[in-house]
C-alpha cells in the first residue's frame, strides 16, 4: 500500500479542495466540517478536475465545473446529471498534523 504526503492539516479550510497529481490519476483532497476526504480528480461524464468544482459543506458534494455533475466527497456516489458512475474514493489520514492519502 503507497502512502503520500499531501498537505499539512492548516493548508487547507473547510470547503476547499485541492488536486494531487499521482499516477495512474489525479486525486482531489477535500476538507469538508467534519475532516478530510479523497477522491478521483476527475469527473467520470467530461474528464474535468473535481478539485476546481465547488464544494457544498451542508450537502457534503462537490459540483464539476465542467458540465454541473455532482458526486458526494464522502461515497464517491454521482448525485446529479450528467454523471451517472461514480467516483473512486480513497481513505485519509490526519498524523501529527499531516494529511496522507492512500493511493493503492
């Protein structure tokens, strides 16, 4: 399992987003309320990076800037047209202040 460093947990506010690139693809990191979130950066209908979408803080989702898809940050479920598969979501952790995603 690769682990990687992405940010300290103050670089980031709630309902902010930010991209990671890693191969085989981009991850988009989310600080919602209630902590950190990952997902796969790009949207599954129009290859738009999600990180650059609009985080919803109430409804936990962020918005595709591309074509207005959107997914839930913490499932990965497409919760609106025109996406209908989700996104991979992959698990977070938060050590001594540093935020780490697990990419495989």
């Amino acid at each position: 399992m690769a682990t990687i460093k992405v940010c300290k947990v103050d670089e980031l506010a709630p309902g902010s987003a930010r991209r990671v690139a890693v191969e085989p693809e981009p991850i988009a990191l989310f600080r919602l309320e209630d902590g950190f979130y990952a997902t796969s950066d790009t949207c599954t209908h129009a290859q738009s990076s999600l990180a650059a979408g609009d985080v919803d803080l109430e409804d936990c989702s962020v918005e595709c800037p591309y074509h207005g898809a959107v997914f839930d940050i913490r499932s990965g479920r497409a919760m609106g047209l025109p996406a209908t598969k989700p996104v991979r979501t992959y698990t977070v952790t938060v050590i001594d202040g540093e935020v780490f995603i697990e990419t495989e």
